[in-house]
C-alpha cells in the first residue's frame, strides 16, 4: 500500500494512505464541529445584539438563539436593554475583601457653588436605560462618559440657579426637577441611545458659613466647617 508522508511541526511521519485520508476527514470533522460551535450564540432575556460584520453595521437581534458567520466576520455587542444602570456623582460604592460595601467620597465631583455662591458638597445618583442599540453603540465612543458629563454638568448649572437654603432644604424637587430636564434635553439633541430613569439627590452637606467669595482660599478644601443647618428633616435615608 502507498504511503503518504505528513508533517507535524518539525516532525515528518509516513503514513497508509488509507491512515492518511482517514486524518484528513477527522481534522475536516474538526473545522466543521469548531465553526458550528462559533456559529451559534444565545442572547438572554433582556439582551439585544448588535451584529457588526466585517466592520459595519448589519442588525439588531432580539433574545433567543441566533446564528452568525464564524471566526471573526460577524461580532455581537451584547447590550442590556431593559436593564436600570445608575450612575453615582460625589461617591463610589467599595466593597472591601471582606464583602462588606462602603462609600468613598469623590471630592471632585461632589464639590459646587450655589447660587448665593455657597459651597457644598452634594452626593447624587442617575438611573439610565439603553433603549436604542445602534445609537449607544455607534453615535459615540464613550456614551456612558459622555452622560457622565452631561449629569454633572447639568447638577452644576442647576443648583448655580438656586441658594444654598433651597438645595439644602426647601426647594431640592426644583433642583432635581431643572437637572433633569437639562439632562433629557441633551440626551435627545446628542442621540447616543440613552433615555433618563430616575435623578436622586442623596445627601447635600454645607462646606461653609460664608459665600465663597468672603473665604480665604484655605477654607476651600473638604475640611472646611459646615454651615450650622437644622439637618434633621434634611438628611435623605442613603
């Protein structure tokens, strides 16, 4: 019987020629088994698939079982669409390795003026959800960067349109209310696929008893003493 030589790396064996095809159609078994397997993929409920083939858009698929071209044509941007994100401004939520969360303050984004030109350091979060697939995954980069800017921009602007008085205490609805419609107005001009839930304000701490400009610049750090403020119908349950 005529034999076949094949090599394996820097290894030459000879083989039956029987042997030979018989090596042949596993490794075509192989392929087609390893392609099958990429070929198929399943979104769970909630999910929508955005397939990019070679590069451009293709379609929008919703939960199930799909198909899609193998080995690196077709790729699936997997997206929770009704799934409620949140965003939090002025603090981050920790987990330590003991599984216990704890909240760390983010001075950055937590200190602003108001509209008396009070300082205060303010703790908020933003609830989001994706409802339009192919803008959150192609109208911009970083969408979730860019509705970070947004809000807190948005916070900033309004509580520079209110006192200290009314964002500590008697007016924050209209604080909330004026954050959020600069917020949707934005979201609806940029159209990066994101619809507003929810903005809630946590929890507004008074930085000091004097406008920000009768303050010498040393008092302006997150040491400074708080304004004395009746807080006991003021504090948010956070």
């Amino acid at each position: 019987m005529a034999r076949q030589k094949v090599k394996f790396a820097d290894t030459e064996f000879e083989v039956s020629s029987l042997n030979y095809w018989l090596i042949i159609f596993v490794a075509f078994i192989l392929a087609c088994a390893v392609t099958a397997a990429l070929s198929f993929y399943t979104l769970k409920a909630g999910e929508s698939g955005v397939v990019v083939r070679l590069g451009r858009f293709h379609k929008v698929v919703e939960s199930g079982l799909h198909w899609r071209l193998p080995w690196g044509i077709d790729h699936i941007y997997r997206l929770k669409n009704t799934f409620p994100y949140e965003m939090e401004f002025g603090f981050t939520t920790v987990q330590s390795d003991s599984g216990a969360t704890f909240r760390q303050p983010v001075p950055e984004e937590s200190r602003l003026i108001t509209g008396d030109l009070y300082l205060a350091d303010v703790y908020w979060t933003i609830t989001y959800r994706i409802n339009q697939p192919i803008a959150y995954c192609f109208n911009s980069q970083e969408p979730r960067q860019m509705l970070h800017t947004i809000a807190e921009s948005a916070l900033r602007k309004a509580a520079g349109n209110h006192s200290l008085q009314e964002l500590f205490q008697t007016n924050r609805q209209a604080v909330v209310a004026e954050a959020t419609k600069y917020i949707e107005d934005d979201l609806q001009w940029l159209e990066i696929g994101i619809v507003l839930q929810d903005v809630a304000l946590k929890e507004v701490i008074p930085v000091s008893n004097l406008p920000t400009q009768a303050l010498p610049t040393s008092n302006l750090n997150p040491q400074a003493s708080t304004v004395t403020v009746d807080t006991a119908q003021t504090k948010v349950s956070w």
